[in-house]
C-alpha cells in the first residue's frame, strides 16, 4: 500500500481542494458498498475507508501548508476582491484563474463573479463547495441562503430544459450553455433582478468589511 496520501487518492500532487475532495468521496463510496461483505473483503473494504480518511487529512494539510510556504494565502485574492469592488468581473475571473490554491474562499468569490453574471446555478454550486472545504461558515452558509430564497423566489424556472435556460430544450436562440440566464419582462421580475444586484453587492462589500444591506 503506497503511503502517499495523492497516490491513494487516485490524484496528482497540487491538485485544488475540491478535487482532493471529490476523489476522496468517489473512492470511499466504492468501497463503503463493501464494508458489510462478508470475510476478508469486508475487512479490507474498511480498513480501505480508514486510509482514505487518512490521506485525505493529509493531502488537505499538505495542500494548507504549501499555499503557506508559498505565499497563496488570503492576501493573493485581494486583486480579485478590488475587481468586484470595482465591478470589473472579467478582471476578478482573470486573477482568480491564476489562482493554483482554491480553497473556500476561492470559490466564494468565483460564486460573487457568477451571481453578478446571473449564473444562478454555476454561483450555488460554489457555494457548496466553500461550505464542503469550511463548514459552518456564516459568511458562506448567509450567501447560500440568500441565493436559495432568489432562486426558489423570484425565479421558479431555475433548471435544465426550462423557461429562462439555453440548452437543447430552451426556445432561446443564444448559444448552448448550462448557464442559468433569465429575461426580465415583468415589473415583478425587474424588482428581482433589482434585489438580485443588491444581494450580489452586499456580498461584495462583507468580502471587503462592509455592509451594504445592514439588515441580513
């Protein structure tokens, strides 16, 4: 059995957080189905989990202390938080792709960039992970809840196939994307899209120490 936590992981050393983290969950859901078999397997299969739990540890610390060594702590995102500041978006996804570390924080501000594109899906997606790589964050778990009341709110057609979604089922003549996009043609969709913006920019302004919208 190698010792190394990325050779059990089934990954490349330098690999992101997130995928540490979805090749740690393939792999100890292979052999989770196994650990009730009977005889040597099932011991195998749970001694497997034990190792997987390991190398997960240490990848994710091996990970934490290199972005350290090298530098890529929280202060290489400030160019990303002075571009949403800025409301340059193109220039907050530029330096967040130049990014080799993404670990919460990261995808944080990788999800301001999608809700500010209107991204709805892609920017919950994000969310999730930063809260997968910190949990009980209050910052991230706030940000999640507000975009979950958007889009199950203002927006009851947030999914494939649907009114508002380019793809092979939308009647939209735009490009075919996963991208969530909705047109405004009510009052009421406007004041959505209205709060939308407001949301976004509070998010941005806690990123910066601010509070835009005081009350949430």
């Amino acid at each position: 059995m190698p010792n190394d936590p990325f050779v059990i992981l089934g990954i490349e050393k330098g690999a992101s957080q997130s995928e540490i983290t979805e090749a740690y969950k393939a792999k100890r859901a292979e052999y989770q189905e196994h650990v009730f078999d009977e005889g040597e397997a099932g011991a195998d299969a749970a001694r497997m989990l034990e190792t997987l739990d390991n190398a997960y540890k240490q990848a994710m610390d091996y990970n934490h202390d290199s972005a350290t060594v090298t530098g890529e702590g929280d202060s290489v995102l400030e160019p990303v938080r002075q571009a949403l500041k800025e409301k340059n978006m193109e220039l907050a996804q530029t330096e967040l792709d130049k990014i080799s570390y993404r670990g919460a924080e990261w995808h944080y501000l990788q999800s301001a960039v999608f809700f500010k594109k209107n991204w709805l899906n892609d920017c919950k997606k994000q969310l999730e992970i930063a809260l997968q790589m910190d949990p009980g964050n209050t910052k991230y778990t706030a940000a999640l809840n507000k975009l979950k009341t958007n889009m199950n709110g203002a927006h009851p057609y947030d999914k494939e196939g649907s009114q508002g979604v380019y793809g092979a089922s939308s009647n939209s003549n735009g490009p075919s994307t996963n991208r969530t996009y909705y047109q405004n043609s009510t009052a009421a969709d406007s004041c959505c899209a209205t709060c939308q913006a407001l949301w976004c920019a509070d998010c941005c302004c806690e990123c910066m120490g601010g509070d835009l919208i005081r009350c949430c």
